[in-house]
C-alpha cells in the first residue's frame, strides 16, 4: 500500500478522512482483482510502454481495469515529481523563491501555535491547513513578486483585506483570498481570519 504522507516532525500530511479515503481505494483495488496495489505496482513497472497515454492503453487491454484504477495505481508506480510521501521535497519544490517561503512558515507557524490539531498539507501546487476538511490554502504568489496568496472560506466582507477569490483547482470552497507580501503581515488579523476558518472546517 503507498505510504501515508509524513512531515518532517512525523505528522501525517493528511487528514482522517483522506487517510481513510487511500485505504479504502487500495482495500476495494484488493477485494475486486484479488492484487494489492504494491502487486499492481509491479505489474505496471512491467509495462514495456513509456508515454502516460499508452500506459494507461496497455493497462487496460493486458489487465481490464477501469480508468480511476488505472490513474491510481500509475500514480504510485511512476510518480512525476515529489509525492505526498516526501513533504519536504514538496515545499521545495513550490517555494522557490526565498520571500515566499518565508511568508509560508510564518502561516505554517500560526497554524502549529494555533492550531496544534490542523494537518498541514503540501501538494504539488499549494499547501493545505484542514481541520475535518481543509479550511485554509495557501500558495505562491506570481512569479517574481515574492508574494503568497491564502485562501480562506470566508465572505470578502469579513475583512479589508480579503478580495474575492479567482478560480482556483485547489479551492472550490474558498470564497476569499488574502494576499500576504511579507512575513510581518501574518499578523493579529491573519490569526483572527485563520480562527474564523478553523471554526467553519
């Protein structure tokens, strides 16, 4: 089975219900093929194919399995890139530039001190705090600007300084973004916005 993700200081990355939500996908790819997905993972390093597409093909006409399977179990056997089994490689990877990431760990601070039961997640894309569910993203500003940008599932009213979110992949519960330009604007009002998500997720 693929590894729950770890952080640095051995806190799972995940949150129950995702964590959850992986064993059942591997417990259902087990019951209904008689395979565990390490043994899927072997057959598909098996695949004389390298292009994603005629993985996926060859998966298929060799083994009959359906799409979603198919997705899951090529995810783990050729990863592109950091999983969430390596958080740290994650972080480096989307915090490029050193002001970001400095506005990230003065967030990522607050949460711990704050909220010393929120999973703190990172992704390829963003880094997610959760609760039950996520109730805070945060990622990267534009390139160059040395920015972060957090979302929170707040109305833009509660705050001067949140605007409305854009559309985000990452965020279909966001309502809010609050865009952070240095790590000394994670403040009194950021802990208080950061509150009023945490009570919503």
């Amino acid at each position: 089975m693929a590894r729950i993700a770890k952080s640095v200081k051995g806190a799972s990355t995940l949150t129950e219900r995702q964590q959850k939500w992986f064993a059942s996908v591997a417990a259902n790819l087990e019951r209904d093929t008689g395979k565990s997905l390490d043994e899927w993972v072997r057959l598909a390093k098996q695949c004389p194919e390298t292009a994603p597409k005629k993985r996926v093909v060859w998966m298929r006409e060799k083994h009959g399995l359906g799409v979603n399977r198919i997705a899951h179990i090529l995810s783990v056997a050729f990863p592109e890139g950091p999983s969430w089994d390596d958080p740290d490689a994650l972080l480096d990877q989307l915090w490029k530039e050193q002001e970001g990431r400095a506005i990230y760990e003065a967030v990522a601070k607050l949460v711990r001190k704050e909220f010393p039961d929120a999973v703190i997640g990172p992704r390829k894309t963003f880094v997610s705090f959760s609760r039950r569910i996520q109730f805070a993203g945060i990622l990267p500003g534009p390139k160059g600007s040395g920015s972060a940008e957090l979302g929170l599932p707040l109305p833009v009213a509660t705050s001067k300084r949140l605007s409305p979110m854009k559309k985000r992949p990452w965020a279909e519960k966001h309502t809010a973004i609050l865009v952070l330009n240095s790590p000394k604007e994670v403040d009194a009002e950021v802990k208080r916005l950061m509150k009023l998500a945490w009570e919503k997720g």
